[in-house]
C-alpha cells in the first residue's frame, strides 16, 4: 500500500488517488488471528514500521485521496478511512473507533482526527467507540457524501473523475497548503499520538483473543 501510494503521489499522470477495500469491504482491522498465529508470522516485528509506512504515505500524498467506504471500516480499518481527505460512505455502511471498548489506544485514528476535526467530534468517535453509520458520518463531518450502498465505489468514482477534470496543478497546491499549516513531518505528527500510549500501540495478543 505504502509503494503504491508514494508512487502515485508522484507521478504526473495521477491527480486523485482512490482508496477502497477489496471484496466489497472497506476494512475490519488488524488480521487478529495472524496477531495470535503460532509461530508469529515473519512480518510481526517489523508490523509497526509497516503500519507507520502506510499512514506516512497517506500524510505524504500530494494529491486528494478519496475514501470508499463500503460496508465498515474498524478500529485499525477507520484509521485509514479517517486518513482520506474525502470520504464516500454507504447509509448503512459504519465506521468504528472501537479500540477503547477493548482497553486499547487509537493512537492514528486520534491523529487523523485531530489534524481535521473538533475536540467535540473526536470525542464522539474515539470516546465512546460506537458504530457510526453514513448520515451520522455526513453529520460529525467525517463523510463527504453518502448514498445508496451499492453506489458507493460508483459515487467514489464520480468524486474522482470530477476532482480529476479541474486544472492541473491546483489540487496539489492547495494540499500543499492544508499540511503546511501543521509545520510538521509526518513521522513528527504521528509521534505525538503514539507516544502518549504508555503501554505501547501494537495490538496484544491478550487483549485480542476472542475478538
């Protein structure tokens, strides 16, 4: 994902990346039953050099990414959805921030939020961690549109195409505006959010059983 993004980001002929989940699904999260395998997969240590790389890439894109949310987008899935700068959801489609129900921190998804939403809205996502579906998503501003949900990926499409019809070179300039205002790299941004969780953000095997 990370490769795939950075390339886009830099190549002249993209302007709109579109992001999406595949079968249909946005994202249910982080795999829980490789978290859990025996032997650990090969990837486990490097996973949060992993995870960081593909939130980095979406920080890094120089051009508007646009969300498809079909379906659900969970825990470690809604970080990614959060991370698009325009998001297409389905009505009955839901996003869920649920990692406090489980006793865990959200660490990117609190970065997400924070670099767009209120205090207000965040807490409303992240505090509570309920299911939070299309109009409520259009409601909190999390949603650019939402529509019937077999037209999401058509709706998302649209959005692209229309986006990808403008003049070139204004869409870069202006993301190039909203993240200068933070004044930060990227790995400097997620770093205030990760390290507020004292108990480290990777997922643990004994908080995940089960789930």
């Amino acid at each position: 994902m990370a490769a795939k993004l950075n390339e886009a980001s830099e190549r002249d002929d993209v302007r709109v990346v579109l992001l999406r989940g595949a079968d249909g699904a946005f994202c249910s999260g982080l795999d829980l039953g490789e978290f859990n395998a025996d032997p650990a997969p090969d990837w486990l240590p490097e996973f949060q050099h992993i995870w960081r790389g593909a939130h980095k890439a979406l920080f890094n894109c120089r051009k508007p990414v646009v969300g498809a949310l079909e379906r659900y987008a969970i825990n470690g899935g809604a970080a990614l959805a959060l991370a698009c700068d325009l998001l297409v959801s389905g009505q009955e489609a839901f996003l869920q921030v649920g990692e406090v129900q489980i006793g865990m921190a959200a660490p990117y998804n609190v970065a997400w939020l924070s670099l767009r939403h209120s205090e207000q809205v965040m807490a409303q996502v992240a505090v509570i961690g309920d299911r939070l579906k299309g109009d409520d998503l259009a409601k909190l501003g999390l949603a650019i549109h939402v529509v019937d949900d077999a037209q999401v990926l058509a709706a998302a499409r649209q959005l692209c195409e229309r986006l990808a019809g403008y003049p070139e070179g204004g869409l870069m300039r202006i993301k190039a505006g909203l993240r200068a205002r933070l004044d930060v790299d990227a790995d400097a941004w997620f770093d205030r959010f990760t390290k507020m969780d004292p108990v480290g953000n990777s997922p643990k095997p004994s908080s995940m059983k089960g789930r």
